[in-house]
C-alpha cells in the first residue's frame, strides 16, 4: 500500500532482521520492537520482500525441553566420564578391529546381522573397549549417538532406562548430518511434550523411527552416521512406578523387565526397514540377556566374547609393561617394587595392579623420585598401622643400635631378635610386616639366624627424608621406642613373647648386646624396677666368655650405664638418688668381679665421663674415681692442661 509505508520505517536503515517464536525482541539501529511469533522469518534488507519462513532444527525452549529429559553423563564424550576407562595403546586391538570392520563391511556378510552383542565377565574390559570405540567412531564420523549405563558411578538417571530414548534422539537432533532427522524429532517432542512418559517402544517409535522415515532422503549417503552404542545395559535397574507405597507382600519389578523392554524395544527399531544405524550392545552375560540373544533375537545378533581368543594375557602385559615404564621414570627398582607389591597377599592381585595402576605423584612435585615415594607411600599406607610401620622400619632399618655401621645392608641381629625385642605384645610382628613384602625380605618362621632384608636401600633415603615420606617420618620417635622396649624387657628380664628357657636364654645374650645409648634420649629413663644387680652380673659373664674384641660391646653397656645415670645429675647439686642406687648396685657387683675403674682423665678434648670411660679398660686396677660431673671433668683439663704448660 503506497500511502501507508508505515510499517516499513520500523526497518529503517537495518541490514538484517530477525523474527523468532516466543517472545521475541527486533533490533535496527536504535528501534527495538517486540512481537509475538511462532516461526522464524529473516528479512534480508528493509523494502526487501521477506524470505519463505524455514523451519527451523527446533526453537531454543524445545531443545531445552528434550534436554530436561536426558542423562548427559551418559553419553560417551561426557564431563562425568572424563575418567571412564578407556583401552590403553596397543591394547584390545583385535577385538576393536573386528568392531570397526563389522560397522563398515558387516552388509557384505552372507546374513548381515543389525546388533553385535560384547559380553564377557565383570572386569573384561568391556567398558573400556566400549569407550575406545566410541571415540574411533566419533572421529571417522560414524557414531550416530550412545548410552552408557552405571549403577555405581555418575547421576542416578544413568542407572534407568527412563532417559534412554531422549538421550539418543538429543544426540541424532545434534548430528550435522541429520539436520531434517533433528527437526522433526523435536517437532515431536512440540506437539507431545507427554512424550517422555509413555512406554519405551512408544518413544522409540515417535522419537526415532518417525522421525528417520520422515526425514531419510538418501540412504546410502557417506555423511550419515551409521552405529548406535549401549554399554552396561545388565546395570539398568527397574523403575518402580506408583506413588502409594508397596505392601510388604507385594514383590517390587526387577531389573530384568526393564532389561527386556529395552532389548525388545531396540530390536524394534533394528527391524524397521527406515532404521539406518546398527546397535552394539554391551553387558555381562546375565541370564535374561543371554537368553534374549539366544533365543529370540539369534537371527540379527552377532556375538562377541572377550575370552582367550583375544589374547587378553598379551593385552594385559602390554599395558602392565607401559603403565610401569611411563611411571618408573627411568628407576628399575620402581617396577620390581610394583611387581612384588602386586604378588602381595594383600588383596587378589588384580585389585593390587589396579592400585599402581592409579597412583599418583603429588602435584606440583618435580622430583625424579616422585614416582617411587608414591609407590612407597602407598604401600606403607596399606597396612594395617602405617606409622608403626614406618617407625619398625625407621628402627630396624636406620638407627644405628639394630644395623651396626653398614646400616640396611647387614644388620647385626636375626630377624628372630629384632622381632621379639620390638613386640609389645605376641604376634605384633606379623601385624606390622604384613603387608611389606615388596619392601622386606622376611626369613621364615623357622629361620633363627637370618636377618630381615631391605629390597633397595631408597626405601632408607625415603624414610629419612620428610619432605620425601611426609607424615610417615618416624625418625624423631625410633629412640624412644627402641629405649622403652629395652627398658620393659630389662624389667621382665625377657620379651613379651613366652619362650622356652633355652631360647629366652639366647634371647638375653643377644639382648645384651644392644648399645644403650638411644636411652640417652629418653628424658628420664624409669630404672626404678630394673635389675641392675642381674644386669651387671650377665654382662661381666658375657665379657668373661668371649674374646676382648667381642666383649666390647659388653663392656660399652656397662660404661654407658654409669655415664646415663650420672649425667642426669647437676654437678652443682649430690647426685640423685636413682644416680646414687644404681651406681652402687654397678661397682658394688664389679668389685664381686674384681673390677675397677680407671681415675685417670685420658685426653684433653674428653668432656665426659662416658667418653672418659671409653678410653679406660674397665679392667685397670685403680682407685674407684669419685662421682664428678662433665663439667668439672672439662675444667680439670684445662687446668692440667696449664700446670703442663
């Protein structure tokens, strides 16, 4: 109409204008006008003669509709399975070949078949092959959607069959090459939004085949998808309908029904000459599904069973040896530590091979060492006690008192003694080495000289180490532990676990020994119950019985005795009386022996009585020195040291 362009200056000056359904807003230049629509119109230029309005692959609000309807997590690229399993390199590779081929040349088989079923039993790796080949179908351009089922892990809505269709038509909407198939799906889902509440066949019938016999122009087309993927459908739990609670004596619907209506449903849609895809199904052989494949749907259905056939034995060692490798960094005691973790009792080795297989380094850490600390760390932590552990260790393995000079690699004492000089109680042995067969080598039972054995000596480094072991670091409480077990032992004058007197008897004579000096950490040593009297006499008779070379740390005892004592004492106060008791108990059974001990200073850099002692044989007849503290012995020095000069 030529008198009234009055609608025509709405559009004054716009290069492009937008109408969209809903409530829709229509911006040019600085005019914005609001209509109400239910199709989109584009006008290419204002005066221009508007474009025929196009439907469009669905208007915002349906796409959010579908998508209220759908569980996310299920599909094979999701944020929930970012760490699903997946097959490692070189992996599976037989079993994923045969899949690929079957999608891409299964039609020239003599009786193509429209479903693959992969079974086999739990830990298979059926969900890892599943998860692969997802990934190689999306990247070939031939994966049209999927659906992977879990009880165990991810949202809820993953463990129903409620959101099984609208997860499949959401993805076939999306597909860019099935945009005529993806408008029509969610012009269904317009006209019915009751759709998701109708039976599965119903929505797969509506959702999906409707839609492929409407929107289908070439079938043979290279860009259209052509596989479908279900994993875990033996994981599909049944929805309990009804909003009135069930009596006791009704019995609830079992997960094999809705296991069955999506198997029926699915050979449904394979059977329908406009349904292009075909279907891999995956689950453990559960009787219900066994016997659908085998007795209703054998005539469509191709069968996988992840046996031996595919040599998973290969398969497993390739992916033990890389995995290995990859976090050995370049330390061989790294896999050899793993190896003998996972032939550990602890748990059946499967489970121990999954536990290294997960490990991992602390963030941030850039240590060549990370690895293996993780490696160490873990094993620690799976025993029972893991800081009693790391103290045993600490104790038997670092100081000094138990390994002698050449530490791990020979220790002094069998593992016999070690081990019932440490336990408090009977058995507390095998409850602290339980689980450490990866890291020690424990002698049997039987055997009563052999020592315990370290693997490696970078179990050492790690243990003494706190920024390496972190809360395991026990090196801070080995001395009080070494000295409260000597001290309990001294009172009972044998361990904690009974023996017969021939063994105690052997007991002691290695338990004496043990140098005294980690007792020189305790802050008040309790001598107050201890035999000093039975002590003294067993090592005066042990020095008497051997050579002088092995009596020495017989003698070393005795000395340190009379300096611990004594150096708890202020030299400015008389000696305590605990100092004052056991020192007479000790001369007074030396003198039984016709022992003395030497008054002379020895060298100038001596600063105490202990050092003074070492440097005098306890067998010199001399006068019995009287009882001086460290410091005057110190200050006497440096007087004689001037009357000398």
């Amino acid at each position: 109409m030529e008198g009234k362009p009055i609608a025509m200056s709405y559009f004054h000056g716009a290069q492009g204008v937008t109408i969209e359904g809903g409530f829709t807003a229509i911006n040019a230049n600085n005019y914005i006008h609001t209509v109400h629509a239910r199709v989109q119109t584009v006008l290419s230029k204002v005066g221009g003669l508007a474009q025929k309005p196009k439907t469009a692959r669905g208007t915002n609000h349906t796409f959010v509709e579908l998508g209220e309807h759908i569980a996310a997590g299920a599909m094979h690229d999701s944020a929930e399975r970012c760490d699903a399993p997946r097959c490692h390199p070189e992996t599976r590779v037989a079993v994923q070949d045969e899949i690929v081929n079957w999608i891409l040349h299964g039609d020239d088989e003599e009786e193509p078949k429209k479903i693959l079923w992969v079974t086999g039993p739990a830990g298979g790796g059926k969900t890892a092959i599943m998860g692969s080949t997802a990934d190689t179908f999306e990247e070939k351009g031939l994966l049209a959607c999927s659906f992977f089922f879990s009880l165990f892990a991810g949202s809820a809505n993953r463990r129903s069959k409620r959101c099984l269709v609208a997860t499949l038509a959401y993805q076939l909407a999306q597909h860019e090459a099935l945009r005529d198939v993806g408008e029509r799906i969610l012009s269904c889902v317009e006209r019915n939004p009751a759709i998701f509440e109708r039976q599965l066949k119903v929505q797969l019938d509506q959702l999906l085949l409707q839609p492929l016999r409407e929107g289908r122009r070439d079938p043979d087309a290279p860009s259209w998808p052509k596989v479908i993927l279900i994993d875990g459908l033996d994981e599909c739990q049944a929805e309990q309908y009804g909003d009135i609670p069930r009596s006791p004596q009704e019995v609830a619907r079992a997960n094999e029904v809705d296991q069955k209506e999506v198997l029926h449903a699915l050979l449904k849609a394979v059977t329908d000459p406009s349904f292009p895809f075909r279907i891999i199904i995956a689950s453990r052989p559960e009787p219900v599904i066994q016997s659908f494949f085998t007795d209703i749907a054998h005539h469509t259905t191709r069968r996988i069973f992840l046996d031996d056939k595919y040599n998973p034995d290969a398969d497993m060692l390739t992916y033990v040896k890389q995995t290995l490798v990859r976090n050995a960094s370049g330390q061989f005691i790294y896999v050899a530590t793993a190896m003998r973790f996972i032939e550990g009792p602890s748990a059946p080795p499967h489970e121990l091979l999954d536990q290294v297989m997960t490990l991992r380094r602390q963030d941030g850490c850039s240590s060549p060492f990370a690895p293996l600390d993780a490696l160490y760390t873990h094993i620690i932590n799976s025993t029972p006690n893991p800081l009693l552990t790391a103290r045993w260790l600490s104790l038997i393995f670092v100081l000094s008192a138990l390994t002698g000079e050449e530490r791990w690699s020979k220790l002094r004492f069998p593992a016999r003694f070690v081990q019932l000089f440490l336990e408090s109680s009977p058995g507390e042995a095998s409850y602290v080495f339980g689980g450490l067969n990866s890291l020690v080598s424990v002698p049997p039972t039987d055997d009563n000289t052999s020592p315990y054995s370290l693997f490696h000596k970078s179990l050492i480094d790690f243990l003494m180490n706190k920024s390496r072991c972190g809360r395991l670091y026990e090196l801070h409480g080995v001395n009080t532990l070494y000295g409260s077990r000597y001290l309990q032992i001294w009172k009972n004058k044998g361990p904690a676990t009974p023996l017969s007197e021939p063994e105690r008897g052997y007991f002691l004579h290695q338990f004496l020994e043990l140098q005294m000096y980690p007792l020189a950490t305790i802050k008040e040593p309790d001598f107050d119950s201890c035999d000093v009297s039975w002590w003294v006499r067993s090592q005066v008779e042990a020095t008497e019985l051997l050579d002088c070379k092995n009596s020495d740390p017989h003698l070393d005892g005795i000395q340190f005795l009379f300096f611990l004592v004594h150096s708890k004492c202020n030299w400015y106060r008389r000696c305590r009386p605990v100092c004052k008791n056991i020192r007479k108990e000790l001369l007074e059974e030396l003198r039984k022996f016709g022992w003395t001990i030497s008054s002379r200073l020895g060298s100038g850099r001596m600063s105490s009585l202990y050092f003074r002692f070492c440097q005098s044989p306890l067998c010199n007849r001399q006068p019995v020195p009287p009882c001086i503290p460290p410091s005057a012995v110190s200050a006497g020095v440096n007087a004689k040291a001037q009357r000398d000069a």
